[in-house]
C-alpha cells in the first residue's frame, strides 16, 4: 500500500517541480552561451532571471510541500484521503518520502545548470582537470555524512511543518491561518535551536581532515580555523533524533485524535 501511496503522491506533486527545473536547465543553457558572447548586458540580464528562476524554483518546492500536508489532508481533500483503506502513518511517511526525492532532485538539477554553464565556457581539458583536482581536494566520504544529516535535518523540518498544520487544525484556527502557523512552524524551530544549542548532550564532533578525528567542542577554535571540516556536530544530531520521533508521533496523535477536515 505504501507503494500505491508513493505513485499517487508523486503523480499529483512532480508536475510542477518537473517543468520548473527544465525551464531552470533551459535557462541555465542560454545563460552559458550569453557568457560567450562576452556582452556586458545581456550577462547581467542573463545572471539575474537565472537568481530569479532559482529563487521560483524553492518558493515553488515549498508550496507544494506546505500544500501536500495541508490540502490533501487537512481540507476537502483529506475526506477522500482518509477513506481510504490505509494508516495515518503510511500517508506521513509517503508523503515524506516523496517531498525529500523532490527537494534532492531540485539541488540536483541546480548543480546539472551550472554545470552546464561551467562546460559551455571552458574547454573539455580544463574541465577534466578542474574536476580532477575537485576531486582530490573533497573526499566522498565526509560529503555523504553531511548529506545523511542534512536529510535528518530536512525531516525534522518536515515534521515541525507537519506539527504546525495539525495543531492549527486541532485548535480549529480559521482567522489568520497563515500567520499562525508560521508563527508556530518558527517557534518550534527556534526552541529546537535553542535547545540544540543550550543543552550540550554530546560535546563532540566529528572532524575530518587527512583521516576522521572525534574532537571535544572545546578544542573547535583550537584546529588552525579548520571549523569547516567538522562533517557531524553530535550534539545536533542526537536533538534532531530526539525531537523527530516526538514530533512524528505528537503529529499522528493531533491527526487521529483531533482531524477536523475543512
């Protein structure tokens, strides 16, 4: 069933994140060959719709996750939805699972234009070369690490948005509802901060730089300005875990207990 679920999820939410990025590939040709005709203006012009259509790109991305949760299960939508022969926690985990596809496939496609604008401008040799000495300095290793925690950190952001649009539904809020839950969407964002930030579980991180070192919090100003290559703060990671089964359970208890569908 989660299948099913995962099919019709993306069915209904890839069409408009699928014509965005190609117009953002699209573009992001043209502006590689504006950069070879070496006019002034037209690079300018070229650069800004290019911030601007990646700035769509994310305002879009957002919409139709915000619009996922709260349409298809909170308005008129959510009495088809939950007709259905299916849980509540097959419909949270499809439709988390079809967001983060959707966010990663949008990164994806912003770094395929620029490289696109990257090969278009420098010859074959030097863009070997330039990849072979990217290469050499990054190490796959650490970059998926910080990829694994930034997916535990897009989940979190995920269920906190989740959170919010339940507990406005349970509350039965009505007047101000976008207001109110921004309001509560960042309020729970900034306790997770501060909280994160305040009460220091793991004072440890993991370091690399020629090999992986653990290093104690306290020893971060001490490596010669090397802060960037800390791959995982523990600390971080072990609230983000904590705080996203709270989160995913509060969720699916305002949604069993209190669902009030518009």
């Amino acid at each position: 069933m989660l299948g099913k679920l995962l099919k019709h999820e993306f069915k209904n939410s890839y069409f408009e994140i699928l014509i965005t990025n190609i117009v953002f590939v699209v573009l992001s040709l043209f502006v590689a060959v504006t950069l070879t005709s070496r006019s002034a203006v037209i690079l300018i012009l070229s650069l800004t719709t290019l911030f601007i259509v990646i700035i769509a790109l994310f305002v879009i991305l957002i919409y139709n996750i915000i619009k996922s949760f709260n349409k298809k299960m909170f308005t008129s939508e959510g009495y088809l939805t939950f007709t259905l022969p299916v849980s509540v926690d097959s419909l949270i985990i499809s439709k988390l699972i079809c967001n983060i596809v959707l966010y990663f496939f949008t990164v994806l496609c912003v770094a395929f234009g620029f490289f696109i604008i990257l090969a278009v401008n420098i010859d074959f040799d030097n863009l070997v070369k330039i990849f072979k000495e990217i290469l050499q300095i990054i190490n796959i290793l650490p970059l998926l690490i910080r990829a694994i925690a930034f997916a535990f950190q897009l989940i979190l952001t995920l269920l906190i948005l989740l959170f919010a649009l339940a507990l406005l539904n349970a509350g039965k809020i009505r007047r101000h509802k976008m207001l109110a839950g921004f309001a509560v969407f960042f309020g729970i964002a900034l306790i997770f901060n501060w909280v994160s930030n305040l009460f220091v579980v793991l004072p440890y991180g993991l370091h690399y730089f020629d090999g992986f070192n653990i290093v104690h919090f306290e020893d971060y100003h001490g490596l010669s300005g090397l802060d960037i290559y800390i791959v995982l703060n523990f600390n971080n990671l072990f609230w983000t875990l904590l705080f996203i089964p709270g989160l995913y359970f509060l969720s699916r208890n305002l949604i069993y207990k209190h669902l009030e569908l518009e």
